[in-house]
C-alpha cells in the first residue's frame, strides 16, 4: 500500500531512532500541510514503514479524529 503523507503516523507512533515520542510531531513533518520536509531523504525508519488498510480506512478523517481512532486500535 502506498503513503498517504497525511502525517498521521509522524505524530502517533513512537520513534525511537529520532528521539520522537508518541503523540508528538516529528521535526521533519511541517505541520499545516501534514507532510514531511524531507519526504525525499527521510530516514530509513520512516522509508521502512509500511503503510496498512487504517490508512486507508481513516483517510477522510480530520488529523485529530485520525490520532483519537489510532490511540484505540493501538492501545
């Protein structure tokens, strides 16, 4: 399945080899737009992420309602 680049995950997920911590923005992810300043030469942790049906499922989704449905599907 293919990206989205909603942001969604650059915010929900923890990331340890960034030092980002679930529920906060990654400092590559421009905020208003929702997508990575660096989608291009984004680390390979964030290349590596795969995308599942959620994505897809919660796509039309405001980014706040997106996070709250995450945070139940993973608790």
């Amino acid at each position: 399945m293919k990206c989205l680049r909603c942001g969604t995950c650059c915010i929900f997920f923890d990331i340890s080899t960034l030092n980002k911590k679930a529920n906060e923005p990654c400092t590559f992810l421009d905020i208003p737009t929702g997508k990575c300043k660096s989608y291009e030469a984004r680390p390979e942790v964030c290349r590596d992420f795969k995308t599942d049906e959620i994505c897809y499922l919660i796509s039309s989704l405001t980014l706040e309602n997106k996070l709250f449905i995450l945070s139940k599907v993973y608790k």
